[in-house]
C-alpha cells in the first residue's frame, strides 16, 4: 500500500505539475495578447489624434491666411478710397484655383447646399418609386406564372 501511495503521489504530482503548467502559461499569454491589443489600439488613438490636429492646424492657417487677405484688401480700399470692393478682389480672384481649400463656418446653411440637397432627394424619390413599380410588376409576373402553371397542373 505504501508503494502504491508514492506511485498515486507521484502521478498525482506529475498530472499537477502539466496540468498547472498548462494553465499558468495559457493565462500568460492571454494576458500579453491582451496587452498588446490594448497597446495598439493606444496607438491607433494617438495617429488619429495627431492626425485630427494636424488637420486642424492646416485649417486654422488656412483660414487665418485668408482672413488676413481678406483684412489686407480692405485695408487698401480704405487707403485708396475705392468705392467698389469687387474690383480689388478681382487680382485676388484671378489668383484662386479650384482645388483651393475653402473654410465655411457651416456647409450645411450654404442655400446651395440645400438646393441640391432638395433636388438630390427628389432624384432618390423618384428612384425609390421606379424601384418600388418593378417590384410590384415582377411579382405580379410571378404570380402569373405560377398560376398558370398550377392550373396546368390540376387540370392534368
């Protein structure tokens, strides 16, 4: 019995021994993977947000350069006492391209925008609907078929 007692001891230390091993290192490297999921997703945050400021940056100086161009026309029509605003704008206008940035305060007030906001709803109304008709057309062509066919069917 005595010998039969060390051998359950040693099996049963063996068993223990694999067994915690197991365990100890599956939660070790659970533990890394999760901290190392945890580290890129810090990581991802801080390119978003050095990204999000730099953008930022970008269109404060665009936005501060234009005002100060704005600021500097005025200021020459009020040296020269130019009545019309327009025709010292024009050099500057000539200067302007189309992929120039443009800085709104808010895009969504533009009447523009709401103008073609209006017309592109319309547009997907009267494309929903053409959409909705054919539905209807083909399931009415389905259903057509089908009873034609189980008509044949029955009267076999």
């Amino acid at each position: 019995m005595d010998e039969r007692t060390t051998q359950f001891s040693r099996i049963y230390t063996i068993l223990f021994i694999v067994v915690g091993h197991f365990l100890i290192f599956n939660i070790f490297v659970g533990v890394n993977i999760m901290n190392i999921q945890e580290a890129n997703e810090n990581y991802h945050e801080q390119v978003i947000a050095e990204k999000e400021a730099i953008l930022a940056r970008k269109k404060d100086s665009i936005l501060h350069s234009q005002q100060e161009d704005v600021r500097k026309l005025k200021e020459r029509q009020i040296e020269k006492d130019c009545g019309n605003f327009y025709e010292m704008v024009k050099p500057f206008q000539e200067t302007l391209r189309n992929d120039d940035y443009v800085i709104l305060e808010d895009l969504v007030t533009s009447l523009d925008w709401i103008d073609l906001y209006l017309e592109t709803l319309e547009h997907t109304d009267e494309t929903m609907w053409n959409i909705q008709q054919s539905h209807f057309e083909l399931a009415h062509i389905l259903t057509e078929s089908i009873s034609k066919e189980i008509s044949k069917r029955l009267g076999k």
